[in-house]
C-alpha cells in the first residue's frame, strides 16, 4: 500500500486516498501490509490502530478465518458505528469502551467516535473478570 506521512504531524499519517485534503508536506512511502486474516491466525491479542481502516481490517480477518483474537483498538472518526458493532458482535465479541469505564458496549451509539474518547476491548471472554484476575 502507499501510504502518506505528514511530516511534521505524524499522527495525521494515513493510507494514501483515505483523507481528501491532508495539511502540510507529504511524503509517500510503499509499505508491506499483511492481510487481517494472516495477522490474526498467529496472534492471541491484536492492537489495531488504522486511521479509520478498522473495518475493512476486521471484515478479512473475521471472514476467512476463525481464529479470534483479544483486540484492542481504536475507533476512526469515519468508521461506520453500526457496521462495526453488528461485525464484531455477529463474531461473539464483547466490547468494552474506555469512555464507559470499561463498561458493556450495549449499542453502536456506545462506542468511541475517535481515539479522543479512548480505547476499545473486544473479547470473547467476561473483560471484568480479567481486570479483577489481574489485580
């Protein structure tokens, strides 16, 4: 993939055509990108953080594979909200928002609308018997 480094403001980086108008002076990289089903084959957490790619990210990896992995992500300001609760909940997550104090994401309106309003657990596994297990 190509993708786009804002200098100066890396975390306005992106992949290139996902942001209409980026400020400031670009510079394009070729990246290697591994496809979200071979990453989550391999793993037992994945900590994804893609600019609002999470969803396309997610469709691969939970399409062509049925390993299911602890994520922790965060959500894009143009992610669609309800296509990734029903994605992820369709697949036996549970969700858990930094916003709600760890708490049950019960619906898409939950869910963080940028990384201003914190991370996102997705488990199959009770998240608060692992905080407590972990105390």
């Amino acid at each position: 993939s190509r993708f786009v480094r804002v200098c100066g403001n890396t975390m306005s980086s992106h992949i290139m055509g996902s942001k209409s108008s980026p400020h400031g002076t670009l510079e394009t990289i070729v990246v290697n990108c591994t496809p979200g089903n071979e990453a989550f084959s391999h793993s037992k957490l994945v900590k994804i953080d893609a600019e609002s790619h999470e969803l396309p990210i997610l469709k691969d990896a939970l399409t062509n594979n049925i390993s299911r992995p602890e994520i922790i992500m965060e959500v894009g300001i143009d992610t669609p909200k309800n296509e990734l609760f029903d994605l992820l909940t369709a697949n036996g997550y549970m969700l858990y928002s930094q916003m709600k104090g760890w708490s049950l994401v019960l619906n898409p309106s939950e869910l963080p609308a940028s990384h201003h309003e914190g991370t996102l657990v997705c488990s199959q596994n009770l998240f608060k018997h692992i905080i407590k297990s972990t105390e």
